[in-house]
C-alpha cells in the first residue's frame, strides 16, 4: 500500500508548526544553560539575559499558533522572526557569559532536550491535526493492518542496524584519515559515562519510546507526506532524509542516518501506516542501547 500523495493540510499550519517545535528546542536550551550554570543562576547578568530571551521565545510560540492570512504573511515572519531571534542572540549571550558552551552536557540536560524536541512535537503535531480535524489514526493509517506493519518495521529495525553500523564505521575512518575529530554522538558518550541504571533508563525510554514516536509523525508523517503531496517526490526522499540527519547534529553518524532515514520513508510508503516505520526506529535505537551496554560491561570485565 503507497502512502496518499494528496496533500491534507494546510501549507501555513505546517509553517507554523516547525516553527513552534524550532522555538520549543531553544526553550528547552534555555531550561538546561539554567539548569547546567545553577551556582551562576543567581546573578543579576544572567537573569537579566535569561527573563527577556525566554519572554521573547514564549511569544514566538505564541505567534506559532496564531493563524495566518496569506495578505498578513510577511506581518507574521517579522513578528516570529523579531521574538525568535531575539531569544536566540540572548541565549548564545549568555552561553559564553556563564562560559560552559564547550561543556558536555549530563544526563538530566539531555533527557530535557528530548522533552523540548520530542515532546513538545508530539504535543505540536497533535495541535496541528486537531486543527485540521482529524487525529494521528486516520491521518497516519494507524488502522491499517496494525499487527502487520508492527511486524514489518521489527524486521526492517532488525536488518538496518549492521549496514548503519558498517557505514558509521566507515564514515568515522574516512574522518580520521582526513584529519577531522570523529566522535560518537554527545548522547552515547554521556551514556558511557553514566553508571547509575536509573539515569540511564530515563535516556532508554526518550530513545526508545518519546523519539520513534515525535521523529516518524513529523519528519514521515507530515514533512515527506507534504512534500508528496506538492509533487516533489525526490525532495520528499532525499530534503527529509538530509534534516533528519543534521538534526542529530553528528558528522561521524551522519551517512548512516540519511540510509537510515530514506529506509523509514520507505517502510511508510509501503506500509501505508506509520507503525512500520516507528516500531522499526524504536527497534533500531533499542538495539542500539543494548549495544551500548554489552560493550560497556564487557570494556568493564563484568
């Protein structure tokens, strides 16, 4: 079964949706910079950055959920683009004041990112649906031979995993060789430096549960069902392949999650219900974790 190539929403919703999800995630930036400089927090120069630039993004997203008239479009991006950046510029302001930018961030840092990225989509994309009067059954074929489509992304989970782990490799030795740092994602290594079961947990289930679930619904689901439904199919494949990939902001993983990325697209297409390529995503970043602690208790001796 082929994913419908019509196009169900409106061009300005999902405008306005990326542009909530985009002001969720510097939101979530300024949480965690707060959380991360807490014996800093309680100065007056930080808070002074902290209350306008998180003001200013509190009504960006307000704007995000204003509707827009094609007449009063450019009214609209100069108003979201005014509180958005202004936001930002405060917040790279106050990175380099508190001076923790090339600090790697702990757990807790990370498992609020996914709350502001992931989270905030999935309450985001079912904003939007509402919007259009429907809900995540119906729109993303849900009803469509559930069992089957489960069944189908376990398997594809399951045969990606080696052809992304042989391309990671591979990218991380062509970066060595030219002389470029090739590290694993900032999540993996705050993993390995974790011992506590329970932190760890929490990361295992934004990877495995919060993350399939917000990434299919707005990367599959809506961006490359759009794009199909404009007619450009080639910029659907390959346009939602490449933001996946750069969203996870990793040079060294970043081949194996475009192919990763076009196999879910595919899984979709085939299945005709999202299932597919959430369970076969879940599968993949669950592996991935047993992976990670196979390899931890065997460096360890255990």
């Amino acid at each position: 079964m082929r994913v419908v190539d019509s196009l169900p929403w409106r061009p300005e919703a999902l405008l306005r949706l990326l542009a909530g999800v985009l002001t969720c995630v510097l939101l979530g930036a300024w949480v965690g910079l707060l959380w991360r400089a807490w014996p800093q927090a309680r100065s007056w120069v930080l808070w002074a950055m902290a209350l306008p630039g998180m003001a200013a993004l509190l009504c960006a997203l307000w704007i995000t959920r204003q509707p827009i008239r094609w007449e009063t479009l450019r009214r609209w991006v100069m108003a979201f683009g005014l509180s958005f950046y202004t936001g930002l510029i405060l917040l790279s302001l106050a990175h380099q004041w508190v001076g923790i930018a090339e600090r790697r961030p702990g757990l807790p840092q990370l498992v609020l990112a996914g709350l502001s990225f992931q989270g905030a989509a999935l309450v985001l994309v079912t904003l939007f649906l509402r919007e259009h009067g429907t809900g995540w059954r119906e729109t993303f074929g849900l009803r469509v031979r559930p069992w089957r489509s489960m069944g189908f992304g376990l398997v594809a989970g399951c045969a990606i995993l080696p052809v992304a782990w042989g391309l990671q490799l591979f990218t991380m030795a062509i970066l060595q060789r030219l002389h470029v740092e090739a590290e694993v994602q900032v999540a993996v290594q705050v993993l390995q430096s974790t011992p506590d079961w329970r932190r760890q947990l929490a990361m295992a289930v934004v990877a495995v549960l919060l993350a399939p679930l917000a990434e299919e619904a707005l990367f599959r689901g809506l961006l490359f069902r759009a794009l199909q439904g404009l007619g450009y199919r080639r910029l659907a494949w390959w346009g939602t392949a490449l933001l996946f990939a750069l969203v996870h902001a990793n040079a060294a993983s970043f081949a194996a999650l475009m192919v990763l990325a076009l196999w879910l697209a595919w899984l979709y297409d085939r299945a005709g219900n999202l299932l597919a390529p959430i369970t076969a995503h879940a599968v993949f970043n669950a592996l991935n974790f047993v992976a990670l602690q196979l390899y931890q208790r065997i460096g360890a001796g255990v």
